[in-house]
C-alpha cells in the first residue's frame, strides 16, 4: 500500500506535509532525550549520594563514642536533602537521632534498602553489627523524593534547550517552507505568463533540484507547444498566401465574364457564384490579416484618441453601410477628449473597432441603423457598437468568439473570424469585448472597455 506525503483536502500543502512530519519527529525527540536524561541523573545522582550515604555511616560506626548529632529540621531533611543519622544498640534500640521527626526502624539486613515511613519514600543504609564498633549499627537516611527532585531539576536544565529549540525549529521550518512555496509560486507565475505570442522556457537557476525534473518537463513541453504554433502560424500564413493569388485570378475572370450573362436564372447563377468568391476572398484575407496578428512582436504603446480612431473606422466603412443601405452614424458624446484617450496601439485598436463596425455593417438588414457611441461606465472608458440585426441566441454569445464559428441558421456572410481576431486585438490593449441583445427591439450591442485601468474622468453618459 502506498503511503502519501501529503494529506488530502485542504491539508494538502508542503509546509503542512513538513509540519504534519516532522514536528511528531521532534516531540518525539524531545520526549526521549528527556526521558533518557531522566534516567542518566536519576541514576547518577542515585550512585553519588549512595556512595555519600556508605561513607558517613561506616564513618560513624567505625568511631569509639557516640558522636553529638546536629538536630535537623523537616526543611533541610527534605527540601536540602540533608542525611538524617540514627545510631543503634545491639538490642536495636535508638541511642541516638539526627532528626527525632523520623520513624524508620532499624533494617535487618545490612546495605541499601528502600522503605516508606510517614507515606513517603526513603533510601536507607544500614551498617553491620561487629564488636569492633561496641555492637552499634548506623543507619543513614536520605529522602526519595529529594532525589527525584534533584533529577528533575538536573533534566530540568539539561532539556530547557531542547524545549526551547522545539518551537525555534518548528518556527524555521515554516519559514523555510514558506520561502519554498514562494519559489514554486514564482515558477508557477513564469509558467502562467507563457501564452502563444512569447513562449520561452522557465529558468532553471535557483530551482531546487527535487523540481528542476519537473521544470525540465515542462520546458520540453513548452518548446514542443512553441514549435507547434510557429508550424501552425507558418501554414496558415502559406495557404492564405497560395491561395490568395488563385482566388484573384478566378475573382478577374469572373468580372469579364459579367457582361455575357443575360438576365434571368444565369444571372442569378452568376451572382452567386460571384459571392462564393467574394466569401473566400475574404476569408483568405482574414487568415492573412489573424496571422500577421499573432506573429507580430507587440505593438508600441501610445496616447490614442478614441473619437479619432471612431471617425477613421467610419470614414473607411461608410462605403459599405451606403452600399447596404444603412444608416451609420457616431452618436454625439459628453466623454471629453482628454478622456477619450487610451494607451494602447492604435493599430490593434483600429482592428477592434473595424472588426465591430464591419460585423454589425454585414449582419443587419437593408435600411437598418448602426449607431457607434462613446462612454464612461463606472469610471471605464468604453466603445458601443449597436445594430438592428438578429441579434444572437443567448447560449451563443460566447462561441462566437471562436474561429470559424457562425450562429447557425443565419445568413452565412462571414467568416467566423471576425471577432476572434478583434478580441485578440483588444486583449492586447488591456480591453475586452462583451456582446448582449437590445431589449427594446431585435439586435446586438457590442461593447469594448478597459478591463481594469480607470478613466480619469467622471463624466457619465
């Protein structure tokens, strides 16, 4: 069964993974190291006072009269650990007594015992009876709980560091994680700011070597999607230049061959055809106009006036509203023209607003309105377009944003790149196009806005 660094659900994290991991590691740690050091002092201090303990009392047997004990008192018995002394006779009776608070009879056995009297523990040493001492026996007493006392004080002090190291240590580790997610979130940021236009591969420098395999990966990844598109933008660009000159030829025949049609059905015929060729020209520049788009290096920004770039657009499309019949118009504006100006490249906005005013040209009727105006939203500087066309079923207006989608059922007149190549124009000048139907009669609002960057002005329209 495999076991999983990371925890699942929201723990999922590597500074919680390191935190889940190692912080048991070090109470753990800690918990041994006090426990061994417990036992180490307990067992030193334990031999120590032993030896301590033989020592006075084969001391004061050893001696030809009884010595003047020094009374004690509870505090130095128990809190300072001081020996308490009893002297015994033959018989086993007490003859004399350091501290006359304690009870402990004399041990049978000679050595080191350990009793209980008054309900708390002992250590005791007892010395033998020998003629040689007057048949006295000494017996030594030390409190148990001074000595485990003395022990825990002695790991007391001997573990403070570690205890203290713990939340140190654990302080670091998040720390240093956290200095690792920013890494790998700034590995995340380069990768994210790849896009079609500039791909380039993530550096491999400062990049941890548990990561750099998957940083390889993804840069194998990127040349591999790099070389795709350039083969993508090279084809596309090839075939609209093949067949550019085809379609020209077949488009100059066709004008010839105009005049030698009566009117009638071949006329009709002939006019349809003629559309045919129209359409693909058409399509044929699109492709070229999108793949100059997407191989062009980024455009240089400046100061553009938007009511300039309008009256251009209009000036070059009026030919095609009269040619329809519709009425196109600039609708009068409050919008000042210091507010009216964007930063942007004016090619690409030329491209959004010709592609907008082109479009709604194409798909309203004969005798329809287009109306072009100019506005501040919510402190946004932004372009309408409004027509009298069909409009475009509610669950559609997102796809047709899509190359080469047309709503189905229309009029086919377009080539379904129209918007697409206007939307890649406008997110380069930082601005989005959104589409919406009129409520008060059938047709289409297209509008383009900044995404984020406020206008300076606060008119409103």
């Amino acid at each position: 069964m495999m076991i999983h660094v990371f925890p699942a659900g929201r723990l999922c994290s590597l500074r919680r993974a390191l935190l889940l991991w190692l912080l048991p590691v070090f109470l753990l740690v800690g918990a041994a190291s006090a426990g061994f050091a417990y036992w180490s002092y307990n067992r030193m201090v334990n031999t120590f006072m032993d030896d301590q303990m033989q020592l006075l009392g084969e001391s004061i047997v050893t001696q030809d009269h009884d010595l003047m004990l020094p009374p004690l008192t509870g505090e130095r018995v128990h809190k300072w650990g001081s020996y308490v002394v009893q002297v015994f006779d033959a018989t086993g009776q007490v003859r004399s007594n350091s501290w006359p608070g304690m009870t402990a009879q004399l041990q049978a056995g000679e050595g080191f015992h350990n009793v209980r009297a008054d309900g708390t523990p002992w250590r005791v040493y007892t010395t033998g009876l020998s003629e040689a001492n007057g048949s006295r026996r000494v017996q030594v007493l030390q409190s148990g709980e001074f000595r485990r006392h003395l022990a825990a004080e002695r790991v007391g002090v001997a573990t403070l560091p570690v205890l203290l190291l713990l939340p140190l240590s654990a302080f670091i580790l998040w720390c240093v994680a956290a200095m690792m997610s920013v890494a790998i979130a700034d590995i995340a940021r380069q990768a994210a700011a790849q896009d079609e236009h500039s791909i380039a591969e993530l550096p491999l420098d400062r990049v941890p070597q548990e990561i750099a395999p998957l940083v390889q990966s993804f840069n194998s990844l990127l040349t591999r999607l790099r070389d795709a598109f350039a083969t993508q933008r090279r084809f596309v660009q090839d075939a609209a230049h093949e067949l550019r000159t085809p379609i020209t030829a077949v488009s100059l025949q066709l004008e010839n061959l105009r005049g030698d049609f009566s009117a009638g059905a071949p006329a009709q015929r002939f006019a349809q055809l003629e559309a045919g060729v129209l359409r693909a020209q058409r399509l044929v520049d699109q492709l070229l106009r999108l793949s100059r788009q997407e191989s062009a290096p980024q455009a240089t920004r400046s100061p553009v006036n938007v009511h300039q770039v309008l009256h251009e657009s209009i000036n070059t499309l009026i030919a095609l509203a009269d040619q329809r019949g519709i009425d196109l118009g600039l609708e009068a504006s409050s919008v000042a023209p210091e507010a009216a100006t964007l930063t942007c490249s004016s090619a690409d906005l030329r491209s959004v607003v010709d592609n907008m005013i082109e479009n709604a040209l194409r798909y309203s009727p004969q005798g329809g309105v287009v109306d072009v105006r100019v506005l501040i939203d919510h402190g946004k500087l932004a372009i309408e377009v409004v027509d009298t066309g069909p409009g475009i079923p509610p669950e559609l207006l997102q796809r047709v944003f899509d190359r080469f989608f047309r709503v189905p059922g229309g009029d086919a007149r377009g080539s379904g790149l129209g918007l697409a190549i206007a939307q890649a124009a406008a997110q380069r000048c930082d601005m989005r196009i959104t589409l919406r139907n009129r409520d008060d009669r059938s047709g289409l609002i297209a509008r383009v806005e900044m995404v984020s960057a406020p206008c300076s002005s606060s008119a409103k329209t």
